[in-house]
C-alpha cells in the first residue's frame, strides 16, 4: 500500500512539474514582436532608412478611409498583368471601382466626393501576400486571406504617416501593406519577400520590386528559382548576372 502511494504521489510531482513547464512557456505577442525588417542586408541597402515600427500601427488598417479608397483606385485605374489581377481581383470592390470610375468622369478626380468610398478594397495586401506564398502563386493555387489585424507592435498611435528612404518617400498605405504582409513575428522578412527586395536591391522602395515580380512572373516562378530560395541557396546577386535574368534588360 505505502509503495502504491509512493508511485501516485511522484505520478503527481512530474505531472505538476510538466504542467509548470507549459505554464511558463512564452507566448508571442505584439509587444514581444520585433518591428523590423532585422534582415542586416535589407537594411544596408536602405541605409537603415527601412522601418516598419510607424507604419504597422491598426491606424492604417484596411477598411479605412484612406487605404480602402487609394486600393479601390489602384483596382480600378492601373493595368494589372494577367496572372497577378486573376489572383488578387476578389480583393478589389467593384462597387466601390465604378464610383471611382465615375468621379473621374464627372470631375477628373477620384477625391471627387470622397465621403462615398467606404469600401473593403485591399489589393496591395494581396499582392504582397501572393509573394510571400510566391509557390502558390505560381502553381495556381493562391487565394488571399484578409489578415486578421495590423502587427501594430510599439510605438504606437504616431503622427508619421510615410516611410521616407534615401531615394523615395514610400506612402503609409504601401508601406503598412509590406509591414502587415511580409514580415514575421522575430522582424525578419518572410522567405520569398527577402528574395525579391534583395534581388532588386537597385530599385527605390519595396513596392517597385513587388511590381517587377508580376513583370517577370514566369522567370520568378522558374524551378530552379523557388527550389533556390526554399533552401537558402538563392544568391540574388548572382542570379541576376546569371541565370535566370529576373529584372529589365535594358
């Protein structure tokens, strides 16, 4: 009997000590996130200028004014390459696109009577959603996902409302998209996005990389190409003398 109860009791001492253990074990939060992007050759090519910690705040969340309506007139005023507009057009309000297109019929401004653009237009979300499943994309088996919330880590509820980098000043509506879409919890830039701003490491902001993406769509989703970058071989500087060619000839 003593010996039956020697085993329960020390049943009941390494039960409590693994419920200690889960107990204790760190859940990731936004104020345990890291801004970003961390990526030390990012940043250098940005001269550190690349900071997602005023653009990630909800502020810029899509489903506002602002953002909701400047998508809406991407969706309905720019060309789009086939493969990337088949993929992301669902983000686009068609109600929403024929006011635009109306307002600038009637007044040649999309401002024209800005208080009717309440809408849920989110297509730069996609489009940097469909780099980060860059695979998906190119197999033909991407859909979007609305993101649940802005990474909104610390500092918050700023007045800044543009990233400016040494060549450019990049918008919040642009830059809250990559920040929300491309990185991970630890700051670093998810796997396909970090190939393509690096590779384009020339251009002025991410958001020019992004298009050349779509641009040379065939040549990104290459096997050779996905299969170097899944395994950390993918050398964009290489690449980009060699084979194959992921950027402008001219």
């Amino acid at each position: 009997m003593i010996r039956g109860v020697v085993l329960i009791v020390a049943a009941a001492v390494v039960f409590a000590a693994s419920v200690a253990v889960i107990a204790v074990a760190p859940m990731m939060t936004t104020l345990d996130m890291v801004p970003g992007p961390s990526d030390d050759v990012i940043q250098s090519m940005y001269n550190h200028a690349l900071d997602c910690s005023f653009v990630d705040d909800d502020k810029f969340d899509w489903g506002t004014r602002v953002c909701a309506r400047g998508d809406s007139y991407t969706c309905a005023e720019y060309s789009h390459p086939a493969r990337i507009w088949a993929a992301c057009n669902s983000t686009c309000n068609s109600y929403a696109m024929k006011r635009i297109e109306r307002d600038i019929a009637e007044a040649d401004d999309y401002h024209w009577d800005s208080e009717r653009h309440f809408n849920d237009s989110w297509w730069v979300v996609c489009e940097w959603e469909a780099i980060k499943r860059l695979p998906e994309l190119c197999n033909g088996t991407f859909h979007p996902s609305f993101p649940e919330s802005s990474r909104n880590v610390d500092p918050s509820e700023h007045e800044r409302y543009e990233m400016v980098l040494p060549d450019t000043t990049w918008d919040s509506c642009n830059s809250h998209a990559f920040c929300t879409v491309g990185l991970e919890d630890d700051g670093s830039l998810a796997t396909y996005v970090r190939a393509v701003v690096e590779h384009y490491s020339w251009v002025a902001s991410p958001g020019v990389a992004k298009e050349n993406v779509f641009k040379y769509f065939d040549k990104w989703c290459a096997a050779g190409v996905l299969a170097a970058i899944d395994d950390g071989s993918f050398d964009p500087t290489a690449q980009s003398k060699d084979w194959p060619k992921l950027y402008p000839s001219s």
